[in-house]
C-alpha cells in the first residue's frame, strides 16, 4: 500500500483497554527490530502478510508466535509507517505530523521478514502472489491487509488544486499540514467541510476537523466572520442514531450548515471555488465559494484488489465478516479497511478484527471450523474541540457497543486525552506488538 493512508483514521478503544490490562511486561519483552528489508529473503513462507498498516502488522506479530521467526513475511513498499488517527490534531494544529510517523522497519516484529515491494497480483489457486520485477512468492497462509486507497483524481482539479492555499485534506500525509494552514490563514467567508460519495476511513473523521476550527476561529475572534458549512454526501449527520442526535446538538448550537445528499465533484481552486453535485437530482450542480476547503477524497479498493479472483464485485477483499476466512479459499483471510465487512473502516475495528482473525487462523491451522466470531465493533472518538470528545463505539447493527459505564454521548475531557494521548502509546507499544 502507498505511504499515503496506511492505518485507518480513527483509534481503538474497547480492545486498547483490554490490551492495557494485560501487562506491561510482556510488552517490553516483546520489543526489538526485525530482520532487514529486501526484495524477498525466499520464495516460500508460511504466513504471507500483504500490507504494512495497523492490520498486517498486528497479524504479522501473532503468526510469527505460531509458525516461528522466518517464517512469516510481510510485502510492504513504504519506508514509513502512519498512525493517521492523529492526523485530525495535527489538521487543527494541535499535534506536529512528525508525531504520527515511524521508520517501517522499527515497528516490523522482530523475526519477521519485510519484503520491501509492490504487490501486483494474487493467484489464490496456485497459492502465490506477484510482486515488482516478476517476483513470485508462494505461501500455506495469506493475509490481506492492503487498506484503502484515496482517490483525489476523482475530483476535477485535484490534486493539483493543493498547489493553491485555502485548501487541506487530513487524509493525506501531503496536504494535512495545509489544512492547518488555511485554518489559520482564514480571513471571512465560507468554511466548507466535504465528504464523499463512496466508502470511507472512519465516518466521523471528516467532521472532526470541522468542529476543531470553528472551535479555533471562536478562541481567535474569526467566528462571526466564518460561515461554516459541512456538505456531506450522505443523508444523515452520522450512521448511529445516538451519536447522530448528540452530534445534531452541537451543530444547532453552534451555528453550522448541514447540507445532505451533495457530492463533490470539482474544485475550481484558482477561483476558490467548489462544485457540488445535488444527489438528489443527478445532473444538478451548486457553485460555493470558500475562503477554506477541507477535502475528504473518494475512496476505494486498492487497484490489485479490483477484478482479483479473492475480491467481490466491488473490488473488496470477500470475507465471512464473523470469522474473516475467505469465503472461497480457506487459507485467505482479510483484514481491515479492504475487506467487505460491513462495518465502519477504524483502526479499533483492526483491533476488534485481530483478536478474532488470531483464533480463527489458529483453528483452520488444525483443520477444526472457527468458531470466534467478530461483532463488527469499531470506534470513532469524535473530537467535537480541542478538549472534548464524544466517544462512539457500536457493532454491526449500529447499535452503541459502549466500553465505559456513562453516557458516551457527552462530550468529556477524559475522551479527549484518550484520543490524543493514551490511543497513540497503546498503538505504538501494542497493538502492532
């Protein structure tokens, strides 16, 4: 996977707590750095690992404690591991970007091999997969966790439109820095916030930056002059009805525009101007003028995974979204933001995912059905301030799957500090260990 969007955007919550309570001496035990990156060490592993993010990583550790140190290997191209769930702070100035970012190789277990390559196709039947320069790597297991992929190119005049000001995208490792940028820079005008029309990491994380810059133009006197407008592709504020009604609140409260059911589709960024198609009424189209524009890009499937004998028609990894086993080839498994689970794509569902894709894996290894079964939990700590947090956590059914015994729809400071500061150590010290 590229360098750009590597972990999902939002934290783990549920499962970081659990791995918190289970020690921090086995912890330290298990720190140390893996064996040297290389265009493959052999032909043949075991446990074969497709994609370095929070998934393939936290997989590759577990496997490594199964069938033993080099017998696992993880095909990964970038030299640089994202935590991107703080990449919201770093968009609202409240955490640097250097903070989010690790070499690849110091969070690689120890025994595991990095293959420092591209992916370019998966045989499933011959039990291989193609990488750069014609390399075949065969295995016994395989585990998909390529992520998710951004596709600003979607949009007509992007990329090339964040060579202008005024314009940012937290979604990328590129253009976060300008969102801080054009927040500050802000003079008076339209403020508008967008999400699109297609799947996406963390379905709160577009607004989240919303509600840190109209929380940074009131501390700073600019609010009155900021027209805040979130123009969201999808009919509903957010997709579970308790955290959508507390969110409706803050929005009432303070001052924001919502408009449902708009798409964007071209951003005229010399003019600063965004176009926006009525869903509603295809065809139809509405002109803003921004003094500030926050992107959220089209999404999809990583383009190996389109048309790939493992994929659904969609171009997303086919697993049993309890046991996450292949639904037709039962030494495959997936993980993460490219499998058709159908739940919010987060680095807590990763979290969720991986305890159970442990189990499963263990089972199929001694030829026994799986029998742990994942609920589709997944978190999103919606940062509604630069001290507030409401913390959502809910399963398949978009039904609240609550860890804390309150109400997690009230904004709390205690939230807050878990996002910023207690999810990232346990990311970092856990979670990929």
């Amino acid at each position: 996977m590229s360098a750009i969007g590597v972990v999902s955007s939002c934290s783990c919550l549920r499962p970081g707590v659990r791995l918190l309570k289970a020690g921090m001496q086995q912890m330290m035990g298990s720190f140390g750095l893996h064996t040297a990156a290389r265009c493959a060490a052999k032909d043949y592993y075991e446990v074969l690992v497709l994609g370095g993010g929070a998934g393939g990583i936290a997989m590759s550790a577990r496997m490594k404690r199964k069938v033993g140190a080099g017998n696992v290997a993880v095909v990964e191209p970038s030299k640089t591991h994202y935590y991107q769930p703080l990449w919201t702070l770093v968009g609202g100035g409240a955490k640097r970007l250097a903070t989010s970012a690790r070499p690849t190789g110091s969070v690689m277990p120890k025994g595991v091999e990095w293959i420092k390559s591209r992916v370019t196709a998966l045989d499933p039947d011959k039990n291989c997969v193609w990488l750069e320069n014609d390399i075949k790597i065969s295995y016994k297991y395989l585990i998909i966790a390529l992520g998710i992929s951004l596709h600003y190119e979607k949009i007509k005049g992007l990329p090339e439109g964040f060579d202008h000001p005024k314009i940012g995208s937290n979604y990328s490792v590129h253009t976060v820095e300008k969102t801080w940028k054009a927040l500050q820079d802000f003079k008076e005008g339209n403020a508008i916030f967008t999400f699109p029309n297609t799947p996406v990491k963390c379905a709160g994380a577009p607004q989240k930056i919303m509600y840190l810059s109209e929380a940074y133009w009131r501390k700073t006197g600019k609010r009155s002059k900021a027209n805040i407008m979130f123009n969201t592709s999808l009919g509903v504020i957010f997709g579970v009805k308790k955290y959508a009604d507390a969110l409706l609140e803050i929005i009432k409260e303070r001052n924001i525009a919502v408009n449902y059911k708009r798409n964007l589709i071209e951003v005229r960024a010399d003019k600063q101007e965004a176009v926006f198609e009525n869903l509603d009424k295809p065809g139809v189209t509405e002109v803003h003028q921004y003094e500030m524009l926050h992107v959220t890009p089209p999404m999809g499937p990583p383009d190996v995974l389109i048309n790939s004998p493992v994929s659904d028609q969609t171009g997303w990894v086919d697993v049993d979204k309890e046991t996450l086993q292949h639904k037709k080839y039962p030494n495959v498994f997936g993980i993460g933001d490219c499998t058709n689970l159908p739940t919010s794509k987060t680095a807590a569902a990763v979290a969720a995912q991986s305890g159970v894709l442990d189990k499963t894996i263990s089972l199929v290894m001694k030829n026994q059905l799986p029998t742990k079964k994942y609920d589709g939990y997944t978190s999103c700590p919606l940062v509604t301030g630069y001290n507030k947090v409401i913390l959502a956590e809910f399963d398949y059914n978009a039904q609240p799957l609550e860890t804390f015994p309150i109400d997690q729809s009230k904004e709390r400071v205690t939230m807050y500090h878990m996002k910023a500061d207690m999810m990232p150590f346990l990311y970092w010290n856990m979670l990929l260990k």
